[in-house]
C-alpha cells in the first residue's frame, strides 16, 4: 500500500462538479455557492486496486479548495 498526493491532473472540473478520478470521489456545489451540497465517497479511503492510498482529507481539501476556485458568487 502505498501513500499517494493528489495532484491537478486527477480532477475533472466540470462546472461546479469536482472529481478526483482514481477514486470517483465527487463534490458538487449549487452555481454560486463554494462549499459542496453533495458528496459521493467513490473508492476514496479505501486502497485502490493498483495499491494506491489516499488519504481522504487531503483529496477533500484539493477538491474544496478547486470547486471554491472555480465558483463565481452571484450578485
């Protein structure tokens, strides 16, 4: 098992959909909100197929900190 960093080319950014692909964890915010209204856990927190370990928290801090990047507040 071995500990892996996130890194930007993981994530798909769609709008105000966050993905980090190797785990299909997936965060999605309402347009003009940065904090998420739903989480899907995906394989995150659990050790991939290829070995890999992600720790949750730093996948979710990288996936917050893009969707709140990506999300322009209304008004």
């Amino acid at each position: 098992m071995a500990h892996v960093t996130p890194i930007l080319h993981e994530f798909d950014l769609l709008g105000n959909v966050v993905t980090h692909k190797p785990t299909g964890a997936m965060w999605v915010a309402y347009e003009g909100v940065k904090t998420p209204h739903s989480f899907k856990r995906g394989s995150l927190g659990r050790t991939l197929a290829s070995g890999d370990d992600y720790y949750p928290e730093e996948v979710a801090a990288f996936a917050l900190a893009l969707l709140a990047e990506r999300i322009k507040p209304c008004g």
